[in-house]
C-alpha cells in the first residue's frame, strides 16, 4: 500500500490526513486509531459530555463517511504492535503495511494512581477518552461524595461539573496550591474561590495516602490523616507521552519523541505531532499539550512532509471552562518574574512578565485581553507594563 501512514487518530492525526488531502496530496493516506470511534473532540468530555449537554454524534471532529469521501484509509480499533524503520513497514497484529512516510501522533496516556495505593479499586476513575468519560458517567448523581486527586485544570474541570450536578466535591492538591504548575498566584487565588463559592472543598498541601475498599473504593486516606468517605475517585495527575511503539523502533527520545523544527524524529521518514512529540523551541524543548498545539503542529508536519521545509514557531494558547467561567491563556508564562493584575466588570487578566518583557496572559471572561496579547505575541511586540497596570487604558491601544 505504501503512501502515508498515520499512527494515532486523535485530534493531531484528524489534522494531519485532512490537511495532506487539502493540500493536494493524491496517494494513498491511511489513519490508524486503537479506538473503535471515529476521531473526536476530547475537552467536552470533561465538560458537555459529563453534563449530558453534548451528544456523542457532536463529539465527533467528522464523520466517518468523510474518510472515505476523501479517500483515506480510516482503520479503527486496531493497534501498531511494531515499526520496521529499515524496511519503512509496521505491524498490526499478523498483518504488515509499508509506507513511504510515517507520521506518530500516538497521544498522551493519564497517570493513573499506583495499584498499591488502591488506584485499581473499582470507583477510580481517570478522565482522557471517551471509554473513560463513559465509565464514570453514571457516578455523577447529585449527593453523592466525589473525590478529585490533583488541582491541575483536568481535576478541576471535573469538579466543576461535579458540582454543578449536585455531588459533594473535594479536590486535593500535593503542591502548596492549585495550578502551581501552569499559572501563577493570582490565577490559583481566582480558581480556588470559584470553586469554594460553589461548594466545594479544596486541600492544597494534601496528598493521597491510600484508597480503601474491597472491589471498590470506599474510602481515602489523606497524608493530613484525615479520612474521608468516598463513593468514586476522579486521578488527575498529569499525562504521559505514548513513545513506546517510537523506542521500540531505536528513536530519539526526549520528553516524547524528539523531533526538529519540522517535525521530522530521529529517523528521515518518520515524523510526530501533537502531545507525543517533543521540538525545539528557542534554547530548550518543549512538548505542548492542547488542542491548538495538536492541530497546528500536526498541520505543520504535512505541510512539511510535502516539502514545504517550514518551522515550527507557535504562539501556545489554551483554554478551559470552569462553570460560568472562560479561561483563555496566551503564551506561556515559565519565567516569569512578576505578574500585573487588570480587573475590570466580571473579568480578570493576569499579565505575565519576565523584567519589561511581555511573555503570556491569563484571561478569565475577558477575551479583549486573551485576544490582545495573543495578537502582540504573534507579532513578536511587547505589552508595555506601565499601560497594562493603568485600569483606564484601551488594552486595543497596544495593537495600534
């Protein structure tokens, strides 16, 4: 069959096979997902899915028909067992297909609570596909006690339609406070009294010790020494790249699959999109994970794997839906040595600064401010600190 292969049929690998046929590509493409559905949307699964809002049919990123309108191969619910990169072959199971070129956008896996600390029990739960946004689907019943292992943006997603619907929320979080990882002070201080306001119980400074129950969780203990009675488990703690087909086939590794500006790995006929995937970026590398990076990258690399010869140079934005809050982040703010706060009628932004330099923003409710400074990071301009931190001034002023 040759053509392009692409392994992983998420959002990067829907991405990658429309833009090789968009962009005149006439040889044969063929998209191999372990999943049995189509390719999909994963952020509603946290969000509209859960709450019932979102149908399954409005998940899906197309439908399965325009595959094969398009003429590519969609082969669902198989998995690569191994990659050839001499013989530019891989397997599935007993049969073999060749390619010309290959592209890996394999994902991501959640880390899932170890067994001795009772993270196989049954009530435990972690939230990245559909299978997993279905299996804990009937949990959320108003009254119920739900208990959320990590305060990162998945847990409390999760928390917040948990609570909407009427359960009995406690997030726990290892790190002095929500969000440590990904935003700064203010941005946590925003989160944690949302979600207090709404009900629920948030312990920073708190780890898990151990679940207990027999076939299913019942209970948590918490490294305070407090004990809680639980009737399910949401782990959010964190994702791993899936680079085991990558190692096994003698590629470079680093933080994912490595790969250059173009999005091309270690070996010359095999490329890598989206959260499985590692590029340089400036003097270090990074490995994104968001819905933008996924599609933007993934298009890149077909783009690329017709010779266009291009970098990747992204601007990262994310977003995530918290009751009636929209939080939109442009940039990203490692480095920083200091914020300025903006508030104006029900919106916040958090401006993020490293000395006079402008590197990111975090804009609840205020996609003036989200919308602004991502346009001035595109541009590679600045946002001069003495006009953000002036609560008169026209934030559309910079772009001028």
């Amino acid at each position: 069959m040759a053509g392009i292969v692409v392994v992983g049929a998420g959002q990067a690998g829907a991405s990658l096979v429309a833009r090789l046929r968009s962009r005149g590509y006439e040889g044969e493409i063929t998209l191999i997902g372990a999943e049995t559905v189509p390719p999909y949307q994963r952020p509603p699964l946290t969000k509209g899915y859960l709450t019932g809002e979102l149908p399954l049919e409005r998940l899906f990123l197309r439908p399965e028909s325009w595959y094969a309108d398009q003429r590519i191969t969609l082969r669902l619910g198989q998995m690569v067992t191994g990659i050839d990169p001499v013989a530019r072959q891989l397997r599935l199971g007993d049969e073999v297909i060749g390619y010309d070129q290959l592209a890996l956008t394999t994902g991501s896996t959640p880390r899932r609570l170890p067994e001795s600390m009772g993270g196989t029990l049954g009530g435990v739960y972690v939230a990245r596909d559909l299978a997993d946004a279905q299996a804990m689907a009937p949990e959320f019943v108003a009254g119920r006690r739900v208990l959320v292992v990590g305060g990162g943006y998945i847990g409390l997603e999760a928390a917040a339609v948990a609570a909407r619907k009427g359960l009995h929320v406690t997030v726990i979080e290892m790190a002095p406070r929500i969000l440590q990882r990904v935003a700064a002070a203010d941005t946590s201080d925003y989160f944690r009294a949302l979600h207090r306001s709404h009900g629920v119980t948030l312990m920073e400074s708190t780890g898990l010790s151990q679940l207990e129950g027999r076939d299913r969780v019942r209970r948590a203990h918490l490294t305070t020494g407090e004990v809680l009675e639980v009737d399910f488990v949401i782990a959010g703690v964190g994702i791993a790249p899936n680079v085991a087909l990558a190692e096994a086939a003698g590629l470079t590794l680093d933080n994912g699959i490595a790969t250059d500006a173009q999005g091309r790995s270690s070996d010359p006929s095999i490329w890598a999109a989206g959260d499985c995937a590692s590029f340089p970026m400036g003097p270090h590398r990074m490995r994104l994970e968001s819905v933008q990076n996924a599609i933007d990258q993934a298009e890149l690399v077909a783009d690329n794997m017709l010779d266009d010869g291009r970098a990747y140079t992204p601007v990262p934005w994310f977003w995530s839906d918290q009751y009636d809050v929209k939080l939109q982040i442009a940039g990203l703010g490692l480095g920083h040595d200091r914020t300025l706060r903006r508030e104006g009628d029900g919106t916040l932004s958090i401006w993020y600064y490293a000395g006079e330099r402008f590197l990111a923003v975090d804009a609840m409710n205020d996609p003036r401010a989200f919308m602004v400074g991502k346009r001035l990071l595109e541009g590679g301009r600045n946002a001069d600190p003495a006009l953000i931190a002036d609560p008169a001034f026209d934030l559309k002023g910079l772009l001028r």
